[in-house]
C-alpha cells in the first residue's frame, strides 16, 4: 500500500499513464479512486467543486476495473493473447459528471433547489457508456443553476473557486468539472456547453476542454436547458485526456433524435505522442483568424498571449489567413433570446408535481407560483422571464423569429468561411480567443447580467451555428490562464483535437506550462475561506 | 420596442408561473429593460429575405423502430413525486366543484 504523498503522486497524471500503469500492475484502480477521492474530499471546503460525491458507486466501479485487470493478467501468464483492444481505454480511470448528469439511484440537481432531493431513476446515455468503458465515476460537479451563467456563482449550493486564484471564479457554468481538472481532483471530466459552458471555463483555469458538435454526443438524460443549443463534451488536463474521454460518450443514440448517425472517428488514434510528429500535423494547414473575436473590452495581456500563440502557430508551419465573420456582434442578443426561449420551455416541466421541490399553498396555480418562485434562483427567473416575454403574442416575431433569421446569418458566416468566399480561401478551422478575460474576481459580475453574458461573446456564436469548438491554454496573462480557441467544421472534432496536440508540442518546453495553479496549497490548509465567504468578503469590499 | 413597466413584469411572471415577490418584479425590471436595450441591434439587420434556423444539423424525420422494451416500472416512476395515492400522483383539484 502506497503512502499518502504516493497516492496524492498519482492524481498528477494523464489518462494515458494512469491506463500503461494500471495495466503494469504498479498501482490498483482502487488506489487510484481512493487517491482521487481523498484529495476531493480534503479540499471541498475550500475549492467547492462538487455537488455530491459517490464514494460507493465509485470503488465498486474501480474493484471491478480491478477484476478485469486481473483477468487480462491471469490471460497473459497463461499464454493466451490479450489484445489491446479488449481492455478499453478508460478502464478504472476516475471521472467527474457535471451535476445535471442523472444517474440512477443519485441524486442530480442541475445546480438548482428546485431538483433538492430529486434522485435520477435511470442512468443517461454518457454514464451508461462510461460505466461500459469501466472508468470510475467519482461525483457531480457544482454548475451555475441549469448551466445558465459564465462563472459558476448562480448555484443553489455557493460558488466554486478557480484554483489559481481562490479569489476568482473558474467560468461557468462548467466551473466545477472544470476546477475539480485543475486542482487534480479528476483527470477528465464531463461539462455541457450551450454558449461557452465548456471553453470558457477550460480557458479560466488552463484546462483543455471541447464543445463537439450539435448532434455527436447523445443528451439523453442529460437536465436540459436549451435543446437547439446544448452539447455534452469533455475537460481534461491535455488534448489526449479529453479526446479520450469523448471517444468513451460520442456517438448516435437513438434515444436522442437529435444525435447524429454518423461514424466516429477514433480520435486518440489521430493524436501522436512524440511531439515532433504531433508539430508536423500543422504543416499545409490553413488557418482563419476571424477579426471581430478581439472583440471591446478584450484584455491586451489575453490578446498578447493568443496573437503569440497564432504567431507560433505560423512558424510551425501552419498558414493564417483574416477573415471576417462579420455578423459576430450579433451573436449575444441572438443568442439570449434563443436560449433563454428554449429555457423557458424546458423549465416549465419543473411544477412540483412529479418530482423535485414542491411547496403546497391552496389551488394548481398557487402551488405552481409558490413552488417556482421559490425553487428557481434569480438568474434562471431571469432567464424564464426574458424567454417567456420573447415568446409571448404580440413579441414572437420581433425577438423570436427575428433571432433565428439572424441565426441563419451568423450559420452563414462561418459556412462562408469554411467554403472559401469572396476571394478568401477556404479555411480548415478558425483560431481565436476563447474568453476576452481571465478569471474575474468573486461576485465581480453577479450585479450586471449583461457584464456576465459578454463572458462568453467568442464562444457562443458556435453553439448559435451548431459548431465544434476546442479551447487549449496558451500561455498566462496577470498570472491567470489564457485560452486558445479553435473552431471547426460541422462534425470535425478530430481535426480540432489534432490542431490542439500540435500546438502543445510547439510550445511543449514553454515556462508556462510547467506551472501548476498558484493557489492549490491553499486548498489543504482548514483555515482557508470558503468561496461563499470570499465572495462575502470581496463584494462588501 | 417599448419599456416593460412594472405591470408588464408581474404579467409576464404570471405567464412564467413565477411567484415573485415585489422586490424581486422591481429587481427584474430594470434588469430585463437593461437586457432588452442590447436586443435592439439586431433591428439593424434586414432580414425579410432570410428563413429562420430553427436547428443546425438539418435532420429530418426520426424514427425508431416500433418494437415493445422494457419501461420504467410504476413503484420507481412515482419514487419522486411529492404526494401519492396508489398508483397515481396527487395533484389539487382542477376543476371546481370536484373537492367533495
């Protein structure tokens, strides 16, 4: 049995060399989950990354992992041949599940009091593949409240920190999964992203993490908030650890008449490990710098680190060309009038009838009232109003209908790219920031929805056009992590993954790299403030 | 587009099955006012000629095969649900004249 600084060794390590060791016998899948758990567990008073852990579920998952591990080896030394390919990959890997993952017998809340107690009577599509896979699901992460925000504050159980700076928010509404990767808690984790939930936290906390396209990973079963629009994808330390973990969920469902019956790609395949080769993918590339996502009020020190990286992009080999997706400043007022549409639809169900919060107060209609109102937090009101405003008579056509027509605009933007047009040439994928901020403080943004919304300006015009879109770290800004985004065709994860390897191995030996958040010693000292108290104190400052 | 007055407000939370508090419809005012000023740029645009997009993968017509499965069994459907009676969901009277 290894010692508590061996164990907490193990959490520092990819997906990949957490499977060759597992294989080799040198630790158990159980030691991993325990490491995993036990370092989860001490920092959750400080980091808040959680919603709930499932110890139980995780260590029989791991146990059994074990058993099949033992099984290949028991093979082996009896001479019969085990391929590779009979042991899968995310074999007794830990993962975390953004709380609005139901799974059953556990409870999923979506961030939300209204779904306080509510328990999942079956497993979504993603756990039930996940659980095939073998790989050990720890817990739910913290989420801004039914993935409505930029920041992970709007959650019914308190806001997450980013590891980097406790004093900052991770992003949202992904923010935990996307804490839980940074502050080794998980190797890989699930977010959703409906415009921006899982780049522009990966970009807030140097996490790699990936929108796929509408349609490549099935949502059933995953709490919706806004059906034209929402993607489950991965997070992870590195560009393999995420791909792997896509490659686990993605694919047609029938369950999800919106998941698309395609093939998938064996993305961990098309990603090499020695970085010469990965640099070498960039080579006849061609990439298209959108001019409009440096956008107002972009940060100079966010907008060095992503020109140095498109910079670096160029001198491996890749050829960068502008162009112009000039319906980009339409996408927030088009995007919060779709989503929160949608939204309002899709909260409607919660009624305090079937299951979930329920306050009596008299007739249907006042318990309806008495049951939502206070069930809901301020941003999903907000949310339900706008969307139930923008669809009501009289306004249908001037917010609604208008919003798709632009919707199709920006849709043709990026097609236009992607096609070559107008004496531009056609583009392989788009490069861009992903956030035009880094992580800002605690409760800095909670009193101007609009200031929140702008979080995610570079990132939702691709959920409005139905995209794939990657974020990797690029570098530090202030000492906070800048994300790269790389934007892609329709159903072309596979290149973006490829892209986001290549462009790690360029700057492979870069002094960014080898730095860990700042702030994780923090986390293991019992003095340290909650986020709740930080904000606290930061909002009274 | 005109202003939302505070009566526009509490209509709309009606509509939305919202029970909000007075507070909370003044708080909601000026922040839906606020967040329908940066609406008014899409007035900008001419869209007469373009067709809406209502989803982006352009799928059409789904079916599954029409074939009996296993469902999800009464006990376990109904092991949320805040009051039950047997096997049914209780839920006020909706229509009046029916509580006796």
């Amino acid at each position: 049995m290894a010692s508590a600084a061996e164990l907490r060794a193990l959490t520092r390590l990819h997906v990949r060399e957490m499977a060759a060791r597992l294989r080799a016998g040198h630790f158990t899948a159980r030691e991993l989950a325990e490491a995993h758990l036990a370092l989860a567990h001490a920092q959750d008073r400080a980091l808040n990354a959680w919603a709930s852990f499932d110890d139980e579920r995780a260590l029989a998952a791991a146990e059994a992992a074990d058993l099949r591990l033992a099984g290949a080896h028991a093979a082996a030394s009896a001479g019969e041949k085990v391929a590779p390919a009979g042991l899968p990959p995310l074999l007794g890997i830990p993962v975390a599940l953004k709380d609005l993952v139901v799974t059953r017998g556990r409870p999923s809340t979506a961030g939300s009091r209204i779904l306080e107690g509510f328990v999942g009577p079956y497993d979504a599509h993603i756990a039930e593949r996940l659980d095939e896979a073998g790989a050990v699901v720890l817990g739910k992460t913290n989420m801004d409240e039914f993935a409505m925000g930029s920041s992970t504050e709007h959650s019914a159980w308190g806001p997450t920190s980013n590891p980097w700076d406790l004093d900052r928010v991770p992003g949202g509404s992904s923010g935990g999964s996307a804490a839980a990767v940074a502050a080794f808690h998980a190797p890989v984790a699930i977010g959703t992203d409906t415009g921006g939930s899982i780049r522009q936290p990966a970009s807030l906390t140097g996490t790699v993490g990936l929108r796929p396209t509408y349609g490549r990973v099935s949502r059933y079963g995953i709490v919706a908030f806004a059906s034209s629009l929402d993607q489950v994808g991965p997070f992870g330390r590195d560009v393999r650890d995420a791909a792997a973990l896509l490659q686990a969920v993605a694919g047609h469902d029938e369950r999800d008449a919106t998941s698309a019956p395609l093939p998938v790609p064996d993305y961990p395949a098309e990603l090499p490990d020695p970085d010469d080769e990965a640099a070498a993918l960039l080579r006849g590339v061609r990439l298209g710098l959108p001019r409009e996502y440096f956008v107002k009020g972009m940060e100079p020190g966010v907008e060095a680190a992503v020109r140095s990286a498109v910079r670096a992009l160029e001198s491996a080999g890749a050829e960068i060309v502008d162009v112009s997706l000039p319906h980009t400043d339409y996408g927030l007022a088009t995007y919060y009038i779709i989503a929160p549409a949608e939204a309002s639809a899709n909260l409607a169900r919660y009624d305090g009838i079937r299951y979930g919060h329920a306050v009596r107060d008299g007739d249907v209609l006042a318990n309806y009232l008495a049951t939502r109102g206070s069930g809901f937090g301020a941003e999903a009101k907000r949310r339900i109003m706008l969307g139930t405003y923008a669809l009501s008579a009289g306004y249908y056509d001037a917010y609604y209908v208008k919003a798709l027509k632009v919707r199709t605009l920006i849709k043709g933007d990026f097609d236009r790219a992607f096609a070559g047009a107008d004496g531009q040439p056609p583009v392989d994928a788009l490069v861009a920031p992903t956030s035009p901020t880094v992580a800002f403080p605690l409760g800095a943004r909670l009193a101007d929805p609009v200031a929140m919304y702008l979080s995610d300006a570079c990132t939702l015009p691709v959920n409005v056009a139905g995209l794939c879109g990657l974020s990797v770290p690029c570098g530090l800004s202030e000492g906070l992590p800048v994300g790269l985004q790389f934007i892609g065709r329709a159903f072309d994860e596979g290149r973006l993954f490829r892209l986001g390897r290549a462009y790690e191995a360029i700057t492979a030996t870069a002094d960014w790299r080898r730095l860990e958040p700042t702030d994780l010693p923090k986390l293991d000292d019992p003095a340290t403030p909650t986020p709740a108290e930080r904000t606290a104190r930061l909002v009274r400052r | 587009m005109a202003a939302l007055s505070h009566a526009d407000v509490a209509h709309v939370a009606h509509l939305a099955r919202l029970g909000l508090g007075d507070d909370e419809l003044t708080r909601l005012e000026g922040q839906l006012n606020h967040i329908l000023e940066q609406y008014r740029v899409l007035a900008e645009l001419d869209t007469e000629a373009i067709a809406p997009t209502a989803q982006t993968i352009e799928l059409e017509n789904i079916l599954r095969d029409d074939l009996p499965g296993p469902c999800l069994p009464v006990d376990e459907a109904l092991a949320g649900a805040p009051e039950r009676a047997g096997d049914h969901v209780v839920v006020p009277p909706i229509i009046a004249g029916l509580d006796e």
